[in-house]
C-alpha cells in the first residue's frame, strides 16, 4: 500500500512538472517570437535607411555600375531646348541653364530667362563629372563673364555618361541632371545630338 502511495505521489509530481515545463516552453516561444519579430522590423528599418542613403549618395555622384536606363542617348523622350549658343538647355533648374560644348572640349553654362536669353550668374555653382565609369573626369566651374566655364577638358569620345550637378547658392541642396553626352554631328540640323532639337 505504502509503495502504490509513492508511485501515485511521483506520478502526480511528474505530470505538474511537465504542465511546468509546457507552460515556460509556451511563455518561452511566444517571447522569443516576439523578439524575432521587433528584430525582422528592425531589419527593416535599417534597410529603408540604407536604401534611401544610397539613392542619396547615387544622386550626387557618378557611381559605377549605375544603370544606363536613366540616360538618353543624345536624345531625351521630351524633344530638347536649344539654347542661345547652340548648347543644350538644362530645364531641371532656376533659372534655366545652356550646356554647351566647346570646340576645345571645355564646358560653359549659360544661365538664361524664360524666353531663352542669356542673364548673368548670381551665386549657381555647378559639377561635372563625365566618362569611363572607371575613372571619371570631374570639372569644376569658375565664372568669366556672364558664364561659368569649366576648369578642365571632357575625356575622349564622343559618347559617354554625364552627370551635371547644379547649385542655386552656396547653401541649396543640389539639382542633378543625367544624360549621355553625344557630340556627334546631327545629320539633320546644325547642333550636335546632344542639343540635336529635330525628331528622330
């Protein structure tokens, strides 16, 4: 009788020890599910910062392995303005601003009004950066006259990616323009295809 007593007495014990033991186990689970859980929103979190820095960091530089896709070819799917001096008129920035190659593969940024005629610079500063991908030409811009005029010559070719960042002061967040600068001789009218104004 004694014996049956203590085996009743460690069966009762065993089965509150497992009720004990699913009981933490369920607790446990469900703690450690929520955990995950705030580390999966955290991961998150920390993606769409890292996203939205890198978008940041591409738009202000010219980053290898950029996708092309952004770029035209001389030609943007709106048909482009040609400027005073035959350039390309930058529309993504007050006022607008002419791009233009010169002969000696120096660039010279004319500011103009609304109907397109040219008005001095106030306090834009602009940068190019233009090229192989792999080491790109950076030029920076000095004011002569009522231009600003590189301090330095594009690369080789006559196709390549461009990337022009304009400021309207000193403490405005800049303006990016992209494009690919393609100085070939339009066949159909007198500027090259990067300021070419027909449509084809």
């Amino acid at each position: 009788m004694k014996s049956l007593k203590t085996t009743h007495l460690i069966a009762a014990l065993l089965a509150a020890v497992s009720v004990s033991l699913i009981g933490c186990g369920g607790g446990s689970g469900e703690h450690d599910h929520d955990h995950d859980h705030a580390d999966h929103d955290h991961d998150h979190a920390h993606g769409d910062d890292h996203d939205h820095d890198h978008d940041h960091e591409h738009s202000a530089d010219y980053v290898e392995g950029e996708d092309d896709h952004d770029h035209d070819h001389g030609h943007s799917h709106e048909k482009n303005v040609a400027g005073p001096n035959g350039g390309r008129v930058l529309m993504v920035v007050e006022p607008h601003v002419e791009f233009l190659v010169t002969e000696d593969r120096q660039v010279k940024l004319t500011f103009v009004d609304e109907n397109l005629k040219p008005i001095a610079p106030a306090d834009q500063t602009a940068t190019v950066i233009a090229g192989d991908r792999s080491s790109p030409v950076r030029l920076a811009f000095q004011r002569e006259g009522d231009q600003l005029v590189s301090d330095g010559k594009l690369p080789e070719g006559n196709d390549f990616p461009t990337v022009v960042q304009l400021k309207v002061s000193p403490d405005a967040s800049p303006v990016i323009e992209k494009f690919n600068l393609n100085l070939a001789d339009c066949p159909t009218c007198e500027h090259q295809e990067y300021a070419c104004t027909c449509e084809h």
